[in-house]
C-alpha cells in the first residue's frame, strides 16, 4: 500500500521522457555505439562458450567410449582455461575501445578500468567525463552475463565429469 502511495504522489516522467533525459544528459552518440558493441561481444562470448562445452562433450563421449579415464579431466581442464582466456580477451577488447575513446589519459589506467569494470570489483577511484558516466553500467553488464554463461557451462561440464549424464545436450536443457 506504501509503495502505491508513494508511486500516485511523485511525479514520474513516462520512459520516453526520461529516455531523453538521459540521452540528453550523456550528450555524446558514441555511447549507442558502445552498446551495439558490448551486444555483439556478448553473442560472439556466448557462440565461443557453447563450442568450448559442445567440443568438451564430445571429447568426454569420445573418452567415456574409449574407456580412457583421466582425458575428461584434462578436456575440462582446457576448457576452463579457454573461458578464462575468452573473459581476458574481452577485457582486451574493452580496454582498446576506452582507449580508442579516449576515456582516460594513460593506457594503464584504461585497461585497469576495464577489469575493474568487466569483473565489478570496483576497487578503483576513477573520475569519467559526464558523458561517459554510463560506460561503467554497459562494460559491468557485459562482465556479468559472460560470466554467467560461462558459469553455466562449466557447470554443465563438471555434472558430465561427476557422471549426471542425465542432462541431453539437444534437449534445451544443458549445452
């Protein structure tokens, strides 16, 4: 009831108008282009998530038929440096567009930021210019969902090491 009080007394723009606002407030274009990018890295992260899990299973099929044990572990081993491998690439990646964008002076600083904000950590004290206010929020989100396929792939392939097999990869329900 609180809630619906305090929502019929305050004066909330209509999302278009706050849209606007925003957009006015960023005052610089480049930021949507930012965002077509963070998109796309995040489709080419999950289609290289899905071929490091669909190459895992297939090798630990191979391995399980072949009888021959301890070769899944070292395929999941790979795996897992594969996807840390994938996260540092894309920290590369958004380090290079700050710095193609000029966001920070030095080079070291913009990468910094760039892993501060991929993995949240936050740990940095960094002072954008107002119209790159927004990039930390686009940069966090890209971190969060790739992580999140990641994890559950990796989680995907540690039940088939552990023997849940009961997952169908074509099913829709596992990789």
């Amino acid at each position: 009831m609180l809630l619906l009080d305090l929502y019929r007394n305050a004066s909330l723009p209509s999302f278009g108008t706050l849209f606007s606002q925003i957009n006015a407030d960023m005052g610089n274009s480049q930021i949507w282009e930012v965002l077509i990018f963070a998109c796309g890295m995040l489709a080419i992260h999950g289609v290289a998530v899905l071929a490091i899990a669909g190459a895992f299973h297939a090798i630990d099929r191979l391995m399980t038929r072949k009888r021959v044990y301890g070769g899944s572990f070292l395929s999941y081993f790979i795996a897992i440096l594969l996807v840390i491998a994938s996260h540092l690439g894309e920290i590369v990646l958004w380090a290079y567009i700050c710095v193609a964008l000029k966001v920070f002076p030095t080079n070291p600083q913009t990468f910094y930021f760039a892993g501060e904000m991929y993995t949240t950590v936050g740990y940095g004290n960094y002072t954008l210019p107002e119209h790159w206010r927004i990039l930390p929020i686009i940069i966090s989100f890209s971190g969060i969902f790739a992580v999140s396929m990641s994890g559950a792939a990796l989680y995907s392939m540690m039940g088939a090491l552990l023997g849940h097999n009961n997952q169908n990869p074509k099913s829709g329900s596992g990789f």
